[in-house]
C-alpha cells in the first residue's frame, strides 16, 4: 500500500479501507487548519491505486466500506473517479459504502449528471465541511467558498442520491462572535437538512493565522461552558429533520449524539446539565491539548 504524509479520515471512517487517490487538499488555505501542510496537492497514478486496492484485496476478504483520501477525491476527473468505483465494485462485492470529502468546488465542478452517475457506481456519501454558516467568518477563515456555495453544492449532492454528512465547528467566532456564528450556522444546516451534521470544536495550531489572531488578542477562544452554551443556541435555532447530529469527535468536551428534531430538547437537556454541574466536561488532557 502506497501512503505519503500523514493521511486524516472522518471519525466514521476508523474502520474503513484508506486508498490515497489525492495527496494534500486541493484548497489548503484554511486560517485553522494544518491537516495537510506537509504535502503539496497532487494525484496518485491510477495505477497506483488500483494497485493498492488489489493488494489490499489480498490482505482481507472482508471489507465493506472504503474510504477515498486525501481531502477532496471529488477533484478527479470523472474517468479516474469510475474506473476507482468500478474497480470496487468487481472486487469488493461485500463493500457496502464508497465515502470521500468534497469540498464545494469540487461538487460545482460536476455536472448533475456526473453526480447522479458518481452514485449510481457506488459514492454513498461524501463530508462536506461548512463550517460556519456566517458569511464573515467564513470569508476570514479564508475556506475559499461562501456559505450559499457551501449549501447549493451540498443540496446536488443530496439531490443526486448520495448521504451527506456536514461538519461544523463550535467556537470559529470566538468569544465576540459567538452568537451570530451559532445562529448563521443553525441556519444553513437548516438549508441543507444533512443524513448526518457533525459538530467538532475549534483547535489551534502553531503556524496558522488563527494562532496569530488569538495570541494578538483578535479572537478571544471559548471554554467549556460557553462552548456548551453556543451548541445550546444552536440547537435551539436548527430544524433538520432526521438528521442524525453528533457532537462526539475527540476535539469536544461534552459528547452529544441524537436525531434531530427528535433529540433536540433532550440534548440541550445534558448540556444544562453540563453548565450547572451535574455532567463531567472532558479534560483539556483527555482531548490531547
């Protein structure tokens, strides 16, 4: 098997075969992120991966979900994407899920066509990261795409049959920010109604701008309680239907999980709890920080 550089995956994904179609995001100038600094954006030969892919075939004759690295394998070019799939499917018949982030960009540069296609040879579901659904925010984070971009791509998606999990993250405006980037984020995940959103929380990194805001004083981060009180406002602002939300990744310290709008109020129940006391946040030392 063929990896280069430190190869990242949803928490979904743990089980999943990783096969390297992209090296590094196509985007990589997100203000907070540093996943794939340490590789510029290219693409593995076909061969390679196709390569990899029978010899992980040799290794296991149970795998049943796939997972296609690095950050935007929707980038590729429509014969690549196909032959991968079609592989996939003549040789992992017990694959029950084909999963890739795809980030807006690379969605707008497929046809409606091209994604039903996609689907129908076996991408299930795909990560989309919005982030925050604060166009200002979004603009500083320097994410490269606006928040209306972010829904419209993330609803053809959707509309082309695939499952689409939303990641947003708690904390992106800050202390002084913290309102607005809650309720313009309920809002968009309103829009788009996701299978899955996935709320992770703000972490900084030496070398990026948001380190440099933070140590200047531009950007005030947020603790525990008001991390638990901004989820509050912004569980109290979204109405996705069915939507399956999780707050449960590693960067959180309060874990949450539970069917939107179902849970909702069983879910601002445990944060209460929380703020008063009577649920353990998680440590800094148990989030690794």
């Amino acid at each position: 098997m063929h990896y280069s550089g430190s190869v990242y995956r949803p928490p979904s994904e743990a089980r999943s075969l990783i096969v390297q179609c992209t090296l590094g995001c196509s985007h990589n100038k997100c203000a907070f992120c540093i996943m794939y600094k340490d590789k510029k954006f290219s693409i593995n030969p076909l061969e390679q991966v196709l390569g990899d892919l029978a010899e992980a075939r040799s290794y296991s004759r149970e795998i049943d979900k796939i997972f296609l690295a690095d950050g935007d394998a929707l980038v590729l070019p429509m014969d690549y994407l196909l032959a991968v799939l079609d592989y996939i499917r003549q040789y992992f018949p017990e694959c029950t899920r084909v999963a890739a982030y795809a980030g807006a960009k690379a969605i707008r540069g497929k046809t409606d066509e091209e994604l039903r296609t996609l689907r129908q040879h076996g991408l299930g579901i795909v990560y989309i990261g919005l982030e925050t659904g604060n166009e200002a925010l979004l603009k500083k984070y320097m994410k490269g795409v606006t928040v209306e971009e972010t829904i419209e791509q993330s609803l053809r998606a959707k509309a082309a049959g695939m499952t689409i999990s939303i990641t947003a993250i708690s904390g992106m405006g800050g202390r002084e920010q913290s309102e607005i980037h809650a309720i313009d984020t309920a809002k968009a995940l309103s829009r788009i109604k996701a299978d899955y959103v996935a709320l992770l929380t703000l972490r900084v990194y030496t070398g990026t701008p948001l380190h440099d805001w933070i140590k200047n004083g531009e950007i005030t981060m947020l603790g525990p309680i008001e991390l638990a009180q901004e989820t509050r406002l912004l569980l109290e602002h979204i109405d996705s239907e069915g939507s399956v939300f999780r707050s449960n990744h590693a960067s959180n310290y309060l874990p949450l999980a539970g069917t939107l709008n179902r849970d909702r109020e069983a879910l601002i129940a445990r944060i209460d709890a929380a703020i008063h006391g009577d649920v353990r946040f998680r440590r800094a030392v148990e989030l690794g920080l």
